[in-house]
C-alpha cells in the first residue's frame, strides 16, 4: 500500500548536541512501496537510501528501527519493532532494512504511538522524522496521536518526508510535522529523498522560543535582530497551542551567532514586550528560551450616581506617571485591563460628569485572577438659563468651584438660551459671556449643587437697539464707530458703517456715547452724547458731516509737477490732510466745509514751497486751485 520510513531521533539533552543522538528509523512495508520511481520500485529506492544514511551516521549514535505492513496484507496490526532503541548497530539495521517486503496496509497513527511509547519508557527527549509514500488507511488520526504526545510530555520532534506522493494531498503529513515541532520534506525521487533524509536527521542550529501566559501558550509576535543592531533577521508568530498553524514552541532556524530578540504579546493589554540580548545561537544545536507574559485582568466600573457612565481611564505603574496603558469605558461603564502581575495607579476622567479625575492608586494584580475596582462620581445637575428681555440669548458660560477657584466646566447656550452640566455636590460660582449682545460678563453667585438633584438658575439681561445713521451731504459715509459706557468710560462694542452708512448695535439698557471716525472724508472724529438705551427699544441717531472737494493742480512752466501738499484748517490750525500729485500734477481732497491754506512742496525741481491761503470748501461743491512754479 504505503512506504512510511519514520526516522524518529532521539536526541540526549541538550537536543542540539549533533554527537550521541538517539536514531529510531520506522519503515512503512506497505503494499503501495512496490510502486515505481523512475522505473525502480519505492521500497528499493528506500532501502538503498536508508542503508547509506545509516552507513553515515555518528559512531556514538543510539538507533533503532520499526516497520509495518511487511508481514501480512490487510492488517493493521502488522507493525513490528526490527530493531530496538540502543547503541549503533550499522550492520543490523541495513539487515532489517533490506529484509523489507512490503505487503500490508499502512496504519501510521498505531506505529507512531508505539515508537512514542518507547521515547516515553526510555525518557528522553527526540525527534521523529515520518517518510511517507501515503496516508493513514486504518482509520487513525496521526496529527492527533502526535499531539496527545506531546501534551503527555513525551520530548521529541516529528520530521516527515513524503516520498512519490504525486497528487495526494500532503496535508495530514504536514500536520504531524507541524505538530510535532518538525519539517516537512517532500522527495519525488531518490536523490531528493536522501537529501530530505540528511536533512532531517541533521542537528540545524536554532533558537526554540516558547511564549506562555498563566501557565498556557499565548500568542505573541516575534523579531530577531544582530545583537546590538537594528538589524531585522527574522520575525515570526507564536499561536496559542503547539499544533497551531503558527506553532508555540517555534524553532526559528537562525545561523550560527548573537541575536537579539523582542518577544510581544498578542493578548496583553500593556507594552509588555520582552527581550532577549545576547543569545548566542551555537553553530550545531538548539538553544530553548521561554518567555512569560503571566497577567490578571483588572476590571474597572465607572457610574455616576450609581448609573454606567463614560470616562477615560488612563494604568500607571504605582507611584510614577509611566503610563502602561489606556481605555475608554463601555456603555456599560467598564473598561478592562489585561495586565502583568503587579502594583497600578489608575486615573479615571469622568467625561458625563464635570469632575475632576479621580486616581485609584496601590491597585494590585495578580496572574490568572480577576481584580475588580470601582469609581463613582456622585453629581447634580445645574441647569442655567440667559435671556434679553425675556427672550432666548447666546451665551459662554463659564462655572468655576468656589473652594478651589478652578474652572470645573464651560459650555454654551442653545437656542433656548439653556445650558445644562452635570457637577460634583458644591458650590460654584456662574459667569456668563453674551454673545447676542455687546455685554459685560456677568455673574451668578452662591450656586449650590446636591447630589442626584437639579439646580435651576436664570439671568436675564435688559437690553436695547441703537441704530446709527452716518452722512456727508445727506449721503452714506463710510465710518468707523465707537461705543462707550457713559457710566463706567469703558468701550461697550465697535462697529463700522455698512454701504447704507448705518451701524447698529445690540446693548444692555443704558447711557452712551458715540465716536464716529469718518474714512470716506478727511474729517475729524465726531461725538455723539447722551444715548440712552431702553429695554426691547431701538434708539436711533443720525449724523450729517456737510464736505464738499478740493481739486489742486500743480504745473512747472504748464507741465504737471510732482509735489507733497498739506491741508490745514484755518479754524483749527490743525493739519487736515496731506497729499501728493499724480502724474497729471493733480491731488484731490474730500474734506468738512471750512477754510483752509495748502502747502505745496515741490519734488521734481528745486523751488521753495508756496502757500494757497483763503481756500473756501461748500458742502456738495468742488474747489479747484492751480499753481505754476515759473522758471525761477
């Protein structure tokens, strides 16, 4: 039926040691190995390679030998030990080897359990190597078998070799390799099962790595770097079980030298990696190294008056500000931690609650057990509403702790001018920002909050309209405008004329003054007194600045000049405005109605300034002047 040559190594400790390994070959004498390879029947091709490899083997090396499905045909009985685990016989072994007839059917699980069962008598750590032309025909399940092995503590290694499989499918072979902690070769001729004979019985160097966690596998990711480098060689993944696709332990095959390793686990809510500095992978052998990431669970309830509630919280190792780790709470108000064993700090940041945070220090956790802790922000609601008039107003509000005098929490009216925050039991104090209108903050004391209850305040504030209309001539003018307190002598707002020349402010009732800066015209600023603002009323003002135009034309000999010119009132003696020709010698002013001189500095030649005295501007009217500097 089926060839299975199982080479099964046993390796005295430690497993890398290439002298004195124990060898126990196991031989499939199936019906199947009288198929042809090449024209040359399997079982041939076997015996050959078999018998060379055992010809090369170590002289201090232990061997030994099974076979089935060499005697009878049809059972699955028929597996037999040919030669028994002890020092090497060369001669023996190729004798059982080519008195080999196959024959029989293949039960592969039966035969790997009886060679396992003698690596359990003997107690000595091996490694199996399973050559296979087939699969298990007795019902058996050889990946199981192998795994009930080693979860017995039975120390070995399984290697297989599938010989002249074809289209068969591998995967149960494979499986027994991987489970086993071995390789799996395939060989579809005789050279190729040689070379995968030597290179299974072949003591490789490597670093086998296990990572647990309360006494089990866990899942981890693995880097190897040159020692003292940042120098990726290798990275690989630990499952949680020895049979998983990515097995735990792994035999990370690694040229001879120093590494460095960082180990990280999967399931571990910290950064918790491991290294490993300075392993020295020898050039024949095995070096084992075990990684523990032991951990509790910490499982923390935050509530606010008993009820889930949402916050963050943030794991420091006890007494430092080294944080290890984070997380934000469930609907349900829990987070849970996945944590090495030892000493926390953990800081909870109520987030449906304006509390400060609240730090559970001393938190002690324990591998394998669950920890529970607790945090309850006992709170009140304050509900504040800010209105004008009765009406609805935009607001920043702003409530600071009396005691400490820190700002507990800040938010913003809606539109129904209400803002509502849920606070710890206290005092506070309430300041309050419109935005609706251009008024001071102001105050709500002696706020006091309950636990599990409600506070209402409410503050409305009085206020009015002041509409500015801003003219030259009866028409809009561009202004800037200043609104002034006439009780306190602080500005209330500011604003600037639209294209209507109106401003109009929003303010609390009261008395106020007006600077008008004007911009469309060269005029000083204005002031209008005695505004009074009445609640829900609008105050109207208006102000008309009479300005009419200059035009000047500066010439040298009749061709436009370049020249400075400074406007000043004759009624005030005060520089009005100041100006320069363009290039057609001219320069235009928008002034208020009035007298007024102009100083004309010529640029362009070398003449003293002359003075246009008496120079009359009428509202809606232009002045125009000219001078000519002669020749002289």
């Amino acid at each position: 039926m089926r060839l299975i040559l199982a080479l099964v190594l046993f390796l005295t400790a430690p497993l890398a040691a290439a002298a004195g390994q124990n060898l126990l070959f196991i031989l499939d004498g199936s019906g199947s190995m009288w198929g042809r390879v090449d024209e040359t029947p399997k079982i041939s091709i076997a015996k050959e390679v078999m018998s060379e490899l055992v010809a090369e083997l170590p002289d201090d090396a232990r061997a030994g030998l099974y076979a089935y499905g060499h005697r009878r045909k049809g059972d699955c009985a028929d597996i037999e030990s040919l030669v028994a685990l002890g020092p090497l016989d060369r001669q023996t072994l190729v004798d059982r080897i080519q008195g080999l007839n196959p024959k029989g059917k293949t039960p592969i699980r039966d035969a790997v359990n009886q060679a396992l069962e003698e690596l359990r008598r003997v107690e000595e750590t091996a490694s199996v190597v399973l050559v296979s032309d087939g699969l298990e025909s007795c019902g058996g399940d050889p990946c199981a078998a192998v795994k009930a092995a080693r979860d017995a503590g039975i120390e070995f290694r399984m290697h297989v070799v599938g010989f002249g499989l074809g289209d068969t499918d591998a995967g149960q072979l494979q499986c027994m390799a991987r489970t086993g902690g071995g390789e799996y070769y395939t060989a579809a001729n005789a050279e190729e099962l040689s070379h995968a004979l030597q290179e299974a019985v072949a003591v490789k160097p490597a670093l086998v790595l296990t990572a647990t966690r309360n006494g089990a596998p866990t899942a981890a990711r693995v880097f190897v770097y040159r020692a003292g480098s940042d120098d990726e060689v290798l990275r690989d993944t630990l499952g949680k079980h020895p049979d998983d696709h990515n097995p735990n332990p792994a035999r990370l095959a690694l040229a001879p030298g120093r590494y460095d390793v960082r180990v990280v686990p999967e399931s571990i809510d910290a950064d918790q990696a491991q290294h490993l500095d300075g392993i020295t992978v020898p050039k024949e052998g095995e070096i084992e190294r075990t990684v523990d990431f032991s951990a509790g669970v910490l499982e923390l309830i935050v509530t606010a008056n008993g009820e889930p509630s949402a916050a963050r919280t943030y794991v420091y190792k006890a007494g430092s500000d080294n944080e290890v780790t984070r997380e934000h709470t469930g609907e349900d108000g829990q987070a849970r931690y996945n944590l090495p064993p030892g000493q926390y700090d953990i800081n909870v940041r109520p987030e449906d609650v304006a509390a400060p945070d609240r730090r559970l220090t001393g938190v002690s956790v324990a591998a394998g057990e669950t920890l529970r802790e607790s945090a309850d922000f006992s709170s009140g609601e304050l509900r504040v509403k800010v209105t004008t008039n009765g009406e609805p107003l935009d607001a920043r509000t702003y409530v600071h702790d009396v005691d400490s005098g820190k700002e507990a929490d800040r938010g913003s009216t809606g539109r129904d001018g209400t803002v509502s925050y849920a606070l710890p039991p206290g005092s506070y104090r309430v300041t309050v920002r419109p935005e609706g209108i251009a008024a001071p903050d102001e105050h709500i004391e002696d706020v006091t909050v309950e636990p599990g209850a409600g506070t209402s305040r409410s503050l409305d504030i009085p206020s009015g309209r002041l509409n500015v209309d801003v003219t030259t001539n009866g028409k809009p003018l561009d202004a800037r405008t200043y609104l002034v307190n006439a009780a306190t002598d602080k500005e209330a707002d500011r604003g600037s004329t639209g294209g209507d020349g109106a401003v109009t402010y929003a303010v609390p009732v009261g008395s106020y003054r007006l600077r008008i800066r004007p911009e469309g015209i060269a005029a000083p600023d204005q002031v209008i007194e005695d505004i009074v603002v009445q609640a829900d009323r609008t105050t109207s003002r208006s102000l008309d600045i009479p300005a009419g135009r200059l035009e000047v034309k500066v010439t040298h000999e009749g061709n436009p000049l370049d020249a400075r010119t400074y406007l000043v009132s004759e009624d005030t003696g005060k520089e009005t405005d100041r100006g320069s020709t363009g290039g057609d010698g001219a320069v235009t002013y928008a002034v208020p109605v009035g007298e007024y001189r102009l100083r004309i500095r010529p640029d362009g030649i070398d003449a003293a300034d002359q003075v246009i005295e008496g120079i009359a501007v009428r509202a809606g009217e232009t002045t125009r002047k000219a001078v000519d500097f002669g020749e002289g």
